[in-house]
C-alpha cells in the first residue's frame, strides 16, 4: 500500500527557536568577516560585481549581512519538480515530505549473483524500470555510475536512461560541462522545448558546495550553467563532522549552514528566482577510523536540524536520509535506514535523497533493498499521516453498539477503514512460522529479490514517444 507523498512533517525539532536565530546570525559573521573561497573566475567577477569584497589573489570572497540576506529573498519558497506523468509531480515547500532514491553508487550487487560488481548504464536503467514501479519512492535520483562511458558521454546518457524508463521526476549530478548542457537540451526536447523545460521541470542537477567553505572550479561551472538556463539545482554541503567542519553537531549545522547558503547566493547571483534547493548530505566521520559514515543516527540528526534552517529561510530542503553502512540487505542496513529516515522525515524535509537502494557507505546499489526500502519509507510516511480525529474515526457510536464482548470486524465502520488505517506491507511476514516454512522459510532479502525479478521481467515504463527519440539522436552528440 502507498502513501501519498507530501505528507506533512515537523513534529521532530532538535533546535529551539533560539537556537536556530543563533546560527543565522553566526552565520552572516562568518559572511562577513570570514567568506568563502571562489575558484571559479567568472564566479569571482559575478560576486565583484554584486557588491562583495573580493581578493582575486586569495580567490576570498566576503559579503555583507546585507547583501547575504538580500540576496537569499530572491530564491523561491515553493519549487514543483515534474514528472512526465503528472501523478509524480513534486510539491516542495513547507514541511511536505518526499522520499527517493540516491546517488553515485560505483557498485550494485547482482540481482541474479548477489556478488557486488561495478554498475553500468544497464543498471540505470534497470532500475528506474524497478523504481517506476515502487510507489513509495516518489522520485529517481539517478543512483549509479556508467563505468562503461568516457566521462563526456555520462551526462546525458544517464539523464536519458532515467527519464526513458520510469515517468517520475529525475535528478543527476552533473560531470561534464558539454554534458550538463547536452542534459538540458535532451530534457527540453522531451519537454517541448527550453521554455516549457523550465515551466514544468522533469529534471534537476546537483552541484556541490566543498567543505570546508569552498565554492570550487568544477561544480561551481557546473552550477552556473544550470542557474542560467533557470533548471532546478540542488546544492549540497558534504561536510564531516571531525574531519572538514567541527566534531560538534551544532558546530556542523553552522557550517552546512554557511556553505549551502554559499551555493544558494551563487545561484541567485547568476540568475534571480533560479529554482535553488538548500541542501545536506553531511555526516560524522567515525573517529575511529576517519571514515565517512552513512548509518549513523547523527546523520539524521544533523539533517533534522539543517531541515529546520531551510525552513526559517523558506527555501525548499534536499536532505540526506536513509543509507547504511553495512554490505548487504540485512538487519544492520533495517535498523540505520529507518532511524535516519524516520528522524528526518518528521523534521519535515521536502526531499530526501539516498533513502532507497544503497548500501556500503553509499558506494554500493541493491535492486533487492529498493523493495526492501521502498517498504519502509511507506511505514514512515505513514508514520508522519499520524492519527486521524474526528467524530468517524473516535468510533464512539461503533463501541456502543458492539458492546462487551462484541466482534467489530462485521461491523460497516471496519469496512469503511479497513484499507485506509493500515499500511499493508509486501516484504515483511507476517505468516504464523508453519505456514511461512511451508512457503519456503525465507527471509526478507529472498522475499525482496523475488519481488525485483518479477517486476523487471513484467513491467514496462511509459516510453519516450519514437518521433521524440529520434530527435534526441539525431541532435545530441553521444548518444548510446
């Protein structure tokens, strides 16, 4: 059973008001009298031009509280992403919350081996084919590396492998500049061109901010170029606690804080009213090892709390939710997923990236854990539906009538209810263990990989009509 998307979060909130003010006015400090490095030429002159303080020899660029808060108005508080169906489009804003897939893994483990090996096109496609299908992964975030691509070739490759095989709204990083533009102009023709691309948007791009505070040369070329050409842009920060931003939590929102807003100024200064999305995808690093962690519950924490800095700007939020570090679909990857996801969720992020499919610090796609991932995100948003009070569901009239020791199952009020209340899982068992070991004793990694199979043996997505295929061939280089 699916829940319906844009559910409504918020009733998780790990900073105080006080507390939230404290970062917006240490940020600006930091603004002001700190900055940022720019390594990106025309990046610099665009900032000189606005009004910062820029040293071109450093490659330092400060701004004044005032122009921070200036120019952060112009992004817009309400962003909808688009599917090519209709039914998938996104409403980001406020607290509504959506849960997709991440991005990307080097690595998958085979369906059919269950061995890990590294990820091609196939698997891109492939898997939105299975995504297409999983109604409680609201979007595709293109989740794999193509290994087999020269690198000018990725971009639109990946981009056209997502949107031919599932019609929900798909985002990418990009790598290429040629391959960034090349993206657009394939997401354009399928859109009915650059103006309708940028009215109804069927795709978005990531672009990194560096930690720490660091707009570099390539991602900031990158976010440049999307801002011009007015397509929705995520901008992430990816900083670590104790390794590049404080070991502190709090020390670390202040930080991702900085940094995203870096990107959303950038952003705004190339193009007012560009559709920004302020984004995380930090963690800790684990002090044991120095390494990056993507199941820990501070991961969530972190993103809850940047959840709540997004919203005191009103800018819609990317957040990081969902990922385990453990190397298979097992008990470990269960419980990380669903404690981040969860805590996330409920904070009220709009879109949550990562939480379907991976595995292995992020470096590692399942197709058996987006069943198993798609199961539990229905649990969460149902979760964040709550309870549902009115005179109807208090059931007074029902308990009246029933009685001691009545039976409500006959009764209308049951039927009524009966396929709203409840989240049905697919995955989980719920047999008594006679009839579960007579259908086999398997447990939920086996019953997901059947569920995968059979799905990417039946179903077919929504095609790319064939005139708007041979276009997109005929008209962009690289095409595979």
């Amino acid at each position: 059973m699916a829940e319906a998307k844009g559910q409504i979060g918020g009733q998780y909130q790990p900073l105080s008001q006080s507390s939230i003010e404290r970062i917006h006015q240490a940020t600006l400090e930091v603004f002001e009298e700190v900055g940022f490095e720019v390594h990106y030429a025309p990046a610099l002159e665009i900032f000189a031009e606005k009004g910062a303080t820029v040293d071109r020899d450093a490659k330092r660029v400060r701004l004044s509280r005032q122009l921070v808060e200036k120019t952060i108005s112009t992004a817009p508080s309400k962003i909808v992403l688009y599917g090519r169906e209709d039914k998938h489009n996104l409403d980001l804003e406020g607290k509504k919350v959506h849960l997709g897939t991440g991005g990307t893994a080097i690595n998958v483990l085979d369906l059919e081996t269950g061995e890990k090996r590294l990820s091609n096109l196939e698997d891109i496609k492939q898997i939105a084919r299975l995504v297409d299908t999983l109604d409680n992964i609201h979007f595709y975030l293109l989740p794999v590396f193509p290994h087999e691509l020269p690198q000018e070739q990725i971009d639109v490759n990946r981009f056209y492998a997502g949107l031919a095989n599932t019609t929900k709204h798909v985002t990418g990083g990009v790598w290429h500049p040629e391959g960034a533009r090349n993206a657009i102009k394939l997401a354009s023709i399928i859109a009915g061109g650059h103006e309708e691309l940028k009215k109804r948007p069927i795709i978005s791009a990531i672009c990194c901010v560096i930690s720490p505070l660091k707009l570099d040369k390539h991602y900031t070329e990158l976010m440049t170029i999307v801002a011009e050409n007015g397509i929705p842009v995520m901008v992430p920060s990816e900083a670590l606690c104790g390794a590049t931003s404080p070991i502190t939590l709090a020390g670390d929102v202040l930080q991702v804080n900085i940094e995203t807003l870096a990107g959303v100024i950038m952003t705004q200064l190339v193009n007012p009213g560009t559709p920004v999305i302020y984004g995380t995808v930090s963690t800790i690093a684990d002090p044991r090892r120095m390494s990056y962690t993507s199941g820990a519950v501070e991961m969530g924490l972190i993103n809850a709390a940047v959840a709540q800095m997004a919203q005191f700007y009103k800018i819609p939020f990317y957040a990081t939710a969902g990922m385990s570090d453990s190397k298979l679909p097992d008990v470990q990857a269960g419980y990380e997923k669903m404690a981040t996801t969860l805590l996330v969720a409920m904070a009220g992020a709009n879109y949550i990236h990562d939480s379907a499919g991976l595995l292995e610090f992020a470096m590692t796609a399942s197709y058996e854990q987006y069943v198993i991932d798609n199961e539990i995100n229905g649990m969460v948003m149902r979760a964040l539906r709550g309870v549902e009070f009115n005179e109807d569901t208090l059931a007074l009239d029902v308990i009246k009538a029933v009685g001691p020791t009545g039976n409500f199952f006959e009764q209308a009020h049951t039927v009524k209810h009966l396929r709203s209340e409840f989240f049905f899982p697919k995955v989980s068992d719920r047999l008594p263990r006679e009839e579960w070991m007579e259908k086999g004793a398997k447990d939920g990694r086996e019953r997901a990989r059947e569920i995968a199979k059979n799905t990417l043996a039946t179903h077919q997505p929504v095609p790319i009509p064939p005139e708007i295929d041979r276009k997109i061939r005929e008209t962009i280089p690289g095409m595979v």
